[in-house]
C-alpha cells in the first residue's frame, strides 16, 4: 500500500512514525492528516535508506534543494559533495536535475546513499536517456522514463501535467512578457508544438498514476506556467493550470497516489498571500510547493535574498515545501558556496515562517539563543545557530583587541547588554 492508502485504511505506517516524533505529533494526527491528502511522505519502496520526513503546511517548513550537471559544468563528484554539504545543513530533500551524459548512475547513487527525500523531473531525462532529439520523441518514452526513476528509487516526480494544447494558444497570444520559464515546461509546450499532439503527461495521466501507486512515488504537479517575472505573476495562464492541476489533484487521491502542488514562480509581495490562499481552495490543500517566490526581479547574484522574503512570507501562509534559491539563480550552476547560502537563506525563511504559523517548538532554538546572549555565552550562542561554523569564524577573525570575553569588537565594553548584566547586579559600568 501507499502512505495514503494505509492511512486511509487506518493504518499507521513506520514512516508516520517517524514523523510524528520528528513533528512532535500524535502518529494518529498524522495519519489522519495523510489520509486528507493535507500531508505526504514521499517515500518510494525502493529508497531504502530514507529518513522520512512529512510535507504539509501544519507541519514544519521543509527544504528542498536542487542540484546536478549540465553539459558545462559535469563534475558527479563535485555535485556529490554539494549533496552531502546539503544533508549535513539539514536539507529535507535533495533534486537532480541533471540534463546531461549518463543519470542513471547518479541516481541510483543518490537512492542507495542519501537519507534525504530525493525527486527528479523526468522530462529533463527523457532526450538524454534515449539520445534522441525531442520532436522524434513519443508519449511512450515520457512514460517509461517516469517508470525508471520509479524503479530508481526516486520518492517525488515533477511532472508538468497541466500544460496542454490550449497553453499553447494562450501563449501564442503574447500576453505574457516571459511566457514559459518553467525548464520542463518549455521542452513540453515545444513537444506538443512540433508533435501537433496532447501532452502526454497529461493525456496519459491515469497510467502514470498507477506507475507512481506501484513504487508509491509522490506526483508534484509541476507549475509549468509560473510567472519567470513580476509582471506576469497571478495571471490568466498560471491561474487556468492551477485549476487544471486542482483536477489533477483529485484524480491522484482517488487512484491513493500521494500528491503536491508546485507554485510561482516570481511574485510581488502583495500577492504572495493570495498565491498561497488560492491554491489551498482549487487543489484541496495538498501541500504547496513554491521556488521562492522572488518578490523583485532586479537582484541577479543576490536572489537567494528576494527568495528567502518571498519564501517567508509564503510559508506564514501556507506553503509547506520551500525549493532553495542560491546566488547563482539566473546566472550559473551552482558552486557549492552557492549551494551553502541558499541553503541557509531558505532555513532562516522556514523557521521564521513556522514561528509565525505556530508550530509547537519551532520558537524554542530562538528562546535559548536569547538566554544565551543575555549572558554573553558565546559557545552556547554558536551551538543554536543556523550555521555555527560562520558565526565562530566571524566573531573569531574580528576579536576586541583587548581580551574581553564578554564583548565583541563592534561595541566594546559599550555593550549594551554587560552595562544591564552588571548595573542590575550593583557593579561598576567600567567604559574607560
């Protein structure tokens, strides 16, 4: 059985288990929320290293971060290394993304390995595996492709379903200013440009599903028509695939396939909220899946920024899955610096996000780190930081020039805090 099933059927399985101790949550609370389809846990049968974690918006906020080659930059090794500095940063799920040379091989490695949850976006795979150009490509390939990283071990599939022919007309139409940026979204509308035909993972839908309830693969309804800019954001287009997905949504839970939503996408602020508010009502509050959202179009080299305030603000309202932004985002593949601050700059926006929502224990860390800096304990301060090693390094290389345990070089024996600790004790405040 699926996650969804077994919960629909009342069974608690060893994955909500897990969950619930990790979210502080009766098993049952999961269970019930799993069988709502208000919760998954991707977990395919054959990724047997995982360490499950749960995705929904009444659970903590989750991160997922994308790696893998291109035909530039090609270095397994290298993405390997960005994998595991990933994990170790505490990232809930890792993609491959790869659109180059042999995947296989590296998937196979990430599901024997990795102990995060792993997706990957078939269409990217499906020229490269067969070594055919895309147009000479038939909507049996697609399927097949789905079925081998199911057989892989791979626990989530973006699958752009929502696109189909009448997109094409809409596009045609020249309303929008960067019409399609989806990456799997483009290769789909071209597919069916060239082809003259339906999309397939929409036509065969039904079929796919029955691959993903085999090896219990979660479906992400990937938004093909996210907004690649401010001024396309809300519109007509993105809002039509919406309501196709919400479609989409319902026929996965009938068939017991675990299923989320992937949202915008680039959107001013304003509109995050609504974003998040819709989705819950046309798809059935499946968990909400967003790449940001970047709320200013105008920071190349600085978006894991505009995404972490989009990403805050969208997962106070909803969104229960954050896909990272690095630095590099419209610019290059990743380095693994890259991969550091965005990881970082999507972790600061979840627990910010799950602070603001309520999640039981989530504002713990932040009370221990204020006990800490009351008393000036550094050690203490460094271990409930996000990201310990850079604060220590940072406070190390710029010491006070006199031995001052109890102060750092911007204030000196200024601090604000040592002149309360030692007036409300009675002791001379010593500045000189």
């Amino acid at each position: 059985m699926t996650q969804i099933e077994a919960a629909k059927k009342g069974i608690v399985t060893v994955e909500m288990e897990k969950v619930s101790k990790k979210e502080g949550r009766t098993s049952e609370e999961i269970r019930r929320l799993v069988a709502a389809g208000k919760v998954v846990i991707p977990a395919n049968k054959n990724h047997k290293c995982l360490d499950p974690n749960g995705v929904g918006r009444e659970l903590k906020t989750k991160i997922n971060v994308n790696l893998g080659v291109s035909r530039d930059c090609n270095d397994y090794e290298l993405e390997m290394k960005k994998v595991m500095s990933a994990i170790d940063l505490g990232a809930e799920a890792i993609m491959d993304l790869s659109s180059h040379g042999n995947t296989e091989p590296f998937r196979k490695k990430l599901t024997s390995e990795c102990t995060a949850m792993i997706g990957t976006v078939p269409v990217y795979d499906a020229v490269i595996h067969y070594k055919r150009d895309l147009g000479t490509l038939c909507a049996k390939d697609f399927i097949d492709v789905v079925r081998l990283h199911a057989e892989n071990g791979v626990d989530f599939v973006t699958l752009h379903c929502g696109i189909t022919r009448k997109t094409i007309e809409q596009i045609k139409s020249g309303g929008r200013t960067m019409n399609i940026v989806s990456r799997g979204g483009s290769l789909v509308f071209a597919w069916m440009s060239m082809t003259g035909e339906e999309n397939p993972f929409y036509e065969y839908y039904d079929e796919i599903l029955n691959i993903c309830h085999e090896y219990d693969v979660t479906v992400s309804l990937g938004d093909a028509c996210r907004p690649g800019c401010l001024a396309d954001a809300t519109d007509q287009v993105q809002i039509e695939e919406l309501i196709r997905l919400g479609e989409l949504v319902k026929r996965a839970r009938e068939k017991n396939v675990q299923v989320m939503v992937e949202g915008p996408g680039h959107v001013p602020m304003d509109q995050i909220a609504a974003n998040m508010k819709i989705e819950q009502t046309i798809c059935g509050d499946a968990p909400f899946y967003v790449l940001g959202p970047l709320v200013t179009d105008i920071a190349p080299g600085y978006d894991h920024i505009t995404a972490a305030i989009g990403g805050a603000i969208a997962a106070a309202n909803g969104a229960a899955f954050l896909c990272y932004v690095t630095p590099a985002e419209h610019l290059a593949l990743p380095n693994v610096e890259d991969v550091h601050e965005g990881i970082i700059a999507s972790k600061i926006a979840a627990h910010a996000a799950d602070i603001a929502k309520g999640i039981p224990g989530a504002i713990d860390r932040d009370n221990r780190m204020a006990a800490a800096r009351k008393k000036l304990d550094w050690d203490a301060q460094f271990a409930e930081a996000l990201d310990p090693k850079r604060a220590k390094e940072i406070r190390e290389s710029r010491a006070p020039e006199d031995d001052h345990s109890d102060t750092c070089s911007m204030c000196g024996k200024f601090c604000a805090v040592r002149s309360m600790n030692k007036a409300l004790a009675g002791e001379n405040v010593d500045i000189l």
